[in-house]
C-alpha cells in the first residue's frame, strides 16, 4: 500500500492532514514548526503503525467508492450505446426485464471461460436480455476477428460464427478466422469486403469508447443495470447480480 505514495514525506503529509483538524491546517507554519510537527508525527506512528495502514485502507475506499460512481453516472449517460446499440448481437430475450451487457475479445482465455456461464444463463433465465459487444484489445488477430463477427450479421450467421470462434483453442490469428468463416458456411469474398464497411468500424469504435467512458481495461467485462463486474465471475454471481437487480428495480432506470 505505501508504494501508492511517492515518499515518506507524502505519507507523512498525508496523516498530519487525517489527524489535525481544518483550523489549524489553514494556518502557517515556519520551518520549525513544520519540523517540530513531522517529529510528532513520526513518533506517533513509530507507536501506532496500524493508522498509517488504516488511513491508507480508508483511502482506498475512498477512491473506489468515487469510481463506481463516476461509473453509475457514465452508465447512465451511455445507456443507449451500451443496452441498446444497433449492430450488436443479442441473444436470449430481446425485451428481456433485464439486460446483460458483454464486452470481450476473441483471444481472450477468460472470455472463453465464461461462455459456459453465458450459455447457462440463456437457457436457465428466459426472462434475461444479453448483449455482446466485440472489444477487440488483444492485437490484430482480435481485430480481425471483430470485424469478421459483425460482419458475419449480414449473412445470417452471427452467432454460430460466435461460438466457434470462442471455442477455438488457442489464439486466433487472421487466417484462423477465415478458416472458422468457411467451417460455418460464410461466404468468404463477401465477408472480406464487408468486414471493412463503416458499419463494422463505427461498432468497433463505439465499443472502445463505452469501454474508455466506464474504465473497463479488460475482459470480459460485465454491465447489470448500472454495475460494472470485471473478469470471469462465475455463473453464481451473475444470476446473483441479475436477481438482485429484479428485486430493486434498478435497471429500469438505466436500461
């Protein structure tokens, strides 16, 4: 936790801003003073290590509890380009009484991990809307394999071309993609020059910049209503997370 500060003297400043009161803040200090105070510090903390922890743990709270509201505040701004964008695949219930939102890329192991989890939840809630947004990050295998996934949408095959895509083991590399196209029966020459159309780039493009907006660095990446959840959670805690979210009515007011 201290590598969160620059110096010992930013610690220092730190605790004496915690423990003296704004009054006395506000005053001036000369060099001597100032010396004086640090000295007090000190020893203080030479006695009492466990504030300097606790006021670091508090500030960590602090700062994460700001983030997950300028996040609720960036989800509802957003909320038509994250629950209700045109161009990205739904799946399950498409007036579902609530919306799950994906973002992922296709060279991504914990993105494959989680589509187990996905499948269940299309099967096990028929009341529960997804919707997948590619967030191609992990290099120009993922990009490829993006684009060809949106453009797939004109030829019908959308979601069979998903799901063998994220079930292909190891990583997918531009070649790799072409030969997954031609397995589920994708026109490829078509596919080539649609993978390069305005559409598939304003969808791409629109997806980073709901990822930019709400922080979201890696995936998977999950939205519930004006939640945020990193990473593979499970099954258990996205059903817990929807159900929740039935119970208070929270994403009629964003989604």
């Amino acid at each position: 936790m201290i590598s969160h500060f620059k110096s010992a003297g930013t610690a220092v400043a730190m605790l004496i801003a915690l423990l003296l009161p704004a009054s006395v803040l506000a005053a001036e200090f000369n060099d001597s003073q100032r010396k004086e105070m640090g000295e007090i510090v000190r020893e203080y903390l030479m006695e009492n290590p466990e504030v300097l922890r606790d006021a670091f743990r508090a500030l960590e709270r602090k700062e994460a509890l700001a983030k997950a509201a300028g996040a609720k505040t960036a989800i509802k701004e957003m909320a038509a380009d994250i629950f209700r964008a045109d161009g990205d695949l739904i799946i399950g219930n498409p007036v579902g009484d609530v919306t799950l939102v994906e973002l992922f890329d296709y060279n991504c192991g914990f993105c494959k991990r989680s589509l187990p989890d996905i499948l269940k939840l299309v099967e096990t809630d028929k009341k529960l809307k997804i919707v997948i947004k590619e967030f191609p990050i992990l290099g120009p295998g993922s990009m490829a394999a993006a684009r060809a996934a949106i453009a797939s949408r004109a030829q019908g095959k959308y979601w069979e071309f998903h799901l063998e895509l994220l079930k292909k083991r190891g990583s997918v590399n531009e070649a790799g993609v072409f030969q997954v196209a031609k397995k589920v029966g994708l026109d490829i020459d078509k596919l080539k020059k649609d993978m390069e159309s305005d559409e598939v780039t304003t969808i791409i493009q629109r997806n980073h910049a709901v990822a930019r907006a709400l922080n979201i660095n890696g995936t998977p990446a999950f939205i519930i209503a004006d939640n945020i959840f990193p990473g593979a959670i499970g099954f258990e805690q996205l059903a817990d997370a929807i159900s929740k979210v039935r119970k208070e009515g929270g994403c009629a007011a964003v989604c």
